[in-house]
C-alpha cells in the first residue's frame, strides 16, 4: 500500500510540473530544492565536505555558492523529467542544441559499438531521451527503483523513443551482448562503487574506487569510448549536449594494468567537465566514502 500512495504522489506531482509553464515549473522546483537545501543537513554537508576535499582552494561562500547551484540545477531536472513526455525533435529545438556529434557518429559508424562515458553532470536523465530523440536510441545501465510502481513509470519515460534500460545486476553480460550487436549503451561512471566492481584511480588527486566494468568491455571488445554530457550553458540560455572525442586505450597486453589506465583516463575526462561545470554535478554524493586499505574514513 505504501508503495502505492508513493506512486500516486510522484504521478500527481509529475503531471502537475509536466503540464506547468516551464518558468513556474522552475519556479517551484526552486523553491522545493531549497526547502531540501536547508531541510536536508546530513546531504549538504557531505557536499561542503566533496567540495573540500576536491577543490580545496575555493572559499566557504565559494562552495555554499556552487553547491546551491547544484540544487536549483536538481530541480530543474525533475521539471525536465516530468515534462519529457512531451517533447519531440520539434519542439526541442529552439532550447536544446548538440555540440560535436560528428564524434559519435564516427564512433558508431565503427560497428563495434558506443561506450558513452558520462555521469551525474547537467542533465543527465534528458540527455539520453534527447539522444533517441535525435535517432540515436541507446542503452542505459541503471538501478531499478525499489517501488515496482515508480520503477516502472520512470523507465517508461525513459523509453519512449527507443531507449532501453540495462540492469545493473546484469551489468557485464548486457554490455557485452550490445557491443557486439554495434549498439550504443550511456555508464554514469561517477559513483562510489566496492572491490572487486570497483579499482582504486585517482578522481580529484584523491584515491577513488571506480567502476572499472566500461573499461573492461572497451578493451575486451574493441568498443568506442566518448564523453558525453547534456549542460546547462547560462550564456546561450540552453542545453547543450556535448560529445568529446573518442579515448583512445592503451593496450600493453597486461589485462589489469590496461584496465586501471583506461579507467583512470575516464576519470581525468569526468573531473575536467566537472570542473568546467562544477555547479552541475552531484557533490551530495558520498563519492570517496571507499577507502584503499589502512587509509580512514572521510566522511
């Protein structure tokens, strides 16, 4: 029952954003993110605590400053979930614009199919639905929601145009069958993850354990990996969805050194966006709270 009420609510609110102008929509998602700003202590100070811990040179209103952006940027996503539905190639144009897509193109032209490497940067949820809105359907690896009801209504949204939901619980085997079926799957590569899923690269100067899973099917398949990542660029007054270019993988012929390098590499790509757009990405996120042995506890 109590799933049930739970879906209803997120149902109601979610019709009641998607159908709002798109300035009041923000608008009150502004001011929930706030509530959640100063009602949500425990988050906040974890975000105080990552943004010490990785940009140890800004001031206390500098990180009070990014890390109110963070949230108004939250909110601003879930407006943009609840209004998916609506969008189409059409009516998107005007506010959405793609930057670099030739490199994926290039990539997927290959045949061997598409890592993107990406993470919880800008507008992560509209950046794949905007990726098949274009034509480009994709695979997204993803962690179903413990309420069937609501797991079920957001990978609807998220499927609408061709889109598909891998499982993280069959994360190796899914990834595997769709490179070499030449298809496109999107890795959020920026959370904290526990031996043996995850190796220690450095994210920040900071010892991090990383998914290392992308890294292993990209070397094992031959598959392409690019950045792509859907930001919010206040001066055009837009999103744009960027693509990097292809990485290019070290191949020494030691499986686990190569592994480490390439993933290595991916969080060198992560944390250069991150910086670029540092108000955007989740620092509320317990990113370091895995510790390599015998080192303690940061949080």
């Amino acid at each position: 029952m109590q799933q049930k009420i739970e879906y209803w609510l997120v149902l109601a609110v979610a019709r009641t954003l998607g159908r709002m102008p798109r300035a009041l929509a923000r608008l009150f998602a502004g001011v929930l993110a706030w509530a959640l700003y100063w009602g949500l202590s425990r988050l906040r100070h974890v975000g105080v605590r990552n943004l010490s811990l990785a940009m140890p040179q800004l001031s206390a209103n500098e990180r009070t400053r990014v890390l109110r952006g963070v949230y108004r940027h939250l909110g601003w996503q879930l407006v943009e979930f609840c209004r998916m539905p609506r969008y189409t190639a059409e009516n998107t144009q005007g506010w959405i614009r793609t930057e670099g897509v030739e490199y994926y193109v290039s990539a997927r032209d290959r045949g061997k199919g598409v890592l993107v490497l990406t993470g919880h940067l800008g507008a992560w949820e509209l950046s794949s639905f905007y990726h098949s809105l274009m034509g480009y359907p994709m695979g997204m690896v993803i962690r179903h929601l413990d309420n069937p009801w609501l797991d079920d209504f957001v990978n609807g949204i998220r499927c609408l145009h061709g889109n598909r939901v891998l499982s993280k619980d069959d994360f190796a085997r899914g990834l595997l069958t769709a490179m070499h079926a030449g298809e496109t799957v999107g890795i959020l590569m920026d959370t904290n993850m526990t031996p043996p899923q995850g190796v220690f690269v450095n994210f920040f100067s900071r010892p991090a354990c990383t998914a290392s899973g992308l890294a292993r099917v990209a070397l094992k398949t031959g598959a392409a990996v690019l950045p792509g990542f859907l930001l919010w660029e206040p001066a055009a007054g837009r999103y744009v969805l960027h693509f990097g270019p292809q990485l290019v993988l070290t191949r020494t012929g030691n499986p686990e050194s190569d592994i480490l390098a390439a993933t290595q590499q991916c969080n060198d790509v992560l944390e250069a966006w991150i910086r670029r757009y540092p108000d955007q990405w989740l620092w509320i996120h317990r990113r370091w709270k895995t510790r390599p042995p015998g080192e303690p506890r940061l949080y």
